[in-house]
C-alpha cells in the first residue's frame, strides 16, 4: 500500500483522483435483443458516479494510462458481491492489461516493490517484453479526461454472451489545448469542459466472436474491432457541477469501486477478474481503516 498523503492512503491502482462526477447513465431503447440483459433489459435512466483517475503518476501532466470507474445507483436485482442495488463497471484508457494472467501481474507487483521494475520486463530467464510493449503504448499525455476513450480490457458475461465494454467520448465541445498547466490540469479542464457545455460518452458493448481471438484469460489481447465492433447501448451526459471542493475530493479520494459490485447478468469473466473480486475488496477495506484513523 502506498504512502498516505494528506491523511489519505491512495490505491495500489488508479491512484490518483482526477474527480468525481455525477451523471445519467440513460439505457437506449433500440439497442440489439441478444443485448438486452441486465440494466440493458429495456430503455431506463441511472444515476451515475464517475471516477477519473490516473494509473501511478500524482501529475496530470506526466504520460499515464487514465481510469474511469462508474457507478450506477437504483439498479434493481440480486448483486454478486457487494451492496444491493448498485452496479459498478471499472475501464482503463488502453484496450489491453499490459499483463496477460494474474501470475504476471503479482510478479510485477512484487518487482515494483522491491523497485526492479524494469527488471520485470527485461529479465533474461523470464522476460516480458509483450508486457513493456503494451505498457509503452498504453502510457500517453491527455488533455482532458472528457475526450478519451475508455475499455474494459477484461470480459463480463451480458446473459449468454461474453462481452466488453468501452465509453466512447461524443460531447460537442472539446478541449484542444492544455488548461492550467501542471500537476491538476486534467481537473481544471474537466472543470472548463463543463462549464462550456455538458459532457457526453456512449456506452458501448463488443460481443466475442471468436474464443481463439478473443480469448476470456489473456488480458493482454485486444480484440478486433473490425471483426465485432463496440455497438453503443447507453448514453453518459455530466453536467456541469461543483466537483472540486474539498469536502468533495475528499469523499472522491475515499470512493472505492468493484467489478463484482454487479448484477449477475453482467458477472465478471475470467481469472484476473476472480483476483479482482478480493484484491479490490481487501485494499479498499484497508484504505477506509487507515483513512477512519
């Protein structure tokens, strides 16, 4: 676990709050039937609360992967895990883990402890260098948090189909150059974003085609968009709101997201989904625990 700041012990992942943000989460009602499952089940609205974060670095301006978790509130049904009626789903800005089973990933955690990180990549016994390949490409300056794309990178079950989920940017205004620059300037122009016109992501689902191509147990595969595209089942829209007070980033800062917090036509596929389920749960116990002291 990470070294508190400001009293705050922060997340192994995703550490780094961006802001919080309600939203509507509005299900369309012309979506494909083999969709139609779950809180896609017919045309509906949600609250919704969205996290935006960076992966590792606490400067907005430094090249990193960004997360976006969301929330959905009055969500009816029995959930997996977690507090009745709500639905969580958790997204990452590069289509890919840039580790394929949770063996590598607790091996690079462990390297990453002992601060050998690059040694994780380029040992000569058991290199990965898939996995810095990957990480490279994933790693990326943003201007804002409102115009990137976001992916689930691991497969959720949506009835009897195995599926991932991407939001999709589509507001009309955009930003096109850095606000405020330095360590805050994704909120600050989250912030702008807002008050010029509200922000907008489609919620898109892409169904598996091909177990061989799109395999459920290897995070590290991206699955072909040419051979199943994301097809849009649901609109995000934010308005514009006060987000950045600090009684506000405090309780964003303390905010904690689960993919098992979910109903079970939307359950979590797949091994590094079944690490999650514990991992999640156990450091966001942790964190609340410190942070209550």
């Amino acid at each position: 676990m990470a070294e508190a700041e400001n009293n705050i012990i922060p997340r192994f992942n995703q550490s780094k709050s961006i802001a919080c943000v309600n939203a509507e989460f509005t299900v369309h009602d012309n979506i494909p039937e083999e969709f139609k499952e779950g809180i896609f089940s017919q045309a509906a609205s949600y609250p919704a609360k969205l996290r935006f974060a960076n992966a590792t670095n606490r400067d907005d301006s430094k090249k990193d992967v960004r997360g976006c978790s969301i929330r959905l509130s009055n969500v009816k049904g029995e959930v997996l895990w977690g507090e009745t009626g709500f639905q969580d789903f958790l997204l990452n800005s590069y289509p890919a883990l840039f580790v394929a089973t949770p063996e590598e990933f607790l091996a690079f955690a462990r390297a990453r402890q002992q601060d050998k990180k690059l040694l994780f990549f380029v040992n000569p016994f058991d290199p990965h260098l898939k996995s810095l390949w990957i990480a490279f490409k994933s790693l990326k300056k943003h201007l804002s948090p409102l115009d990137i794309r976001y992916w689930s990178t691991v497969p959720f079950r949506l009835g009897d189909l195995v599926v991932k989920y991407s939001l999709i940017p589509c507001s009309d205004y955009q930003t096109t150059q850095v606000v405020d620059a330095g360590e805050n300037q994704l909120r600050a122009a989250l912030k702008v974003h807002l008050q010029q016109a509200p922000a907008s992501f489609h919620f898109a689902v892409q169904k598996q085609t091909d177990p061989a191509s799109m395999p459920i147990d290897d995070a590290s595969v991206i699955w072909d968009e040419a051979a199943s595209p994301f097809i849009p089942v649901a609109t995000i829209k934010i308005e514009n709101q006060d987000f950045d007070n600090p009684d506000s980033l405090a309780t964003c800062e303390r905010s904690s997201f689960n993919p098992w917090q979910s109903l079970a036509a939307h359950e979590p596929l797949g091994r590094m989904n079944q690490v999650r389920r514990l991992v999640y749960a156990n450091a966001a116990q942790l964190r609340n625990n410190k942070n209550k002291e």
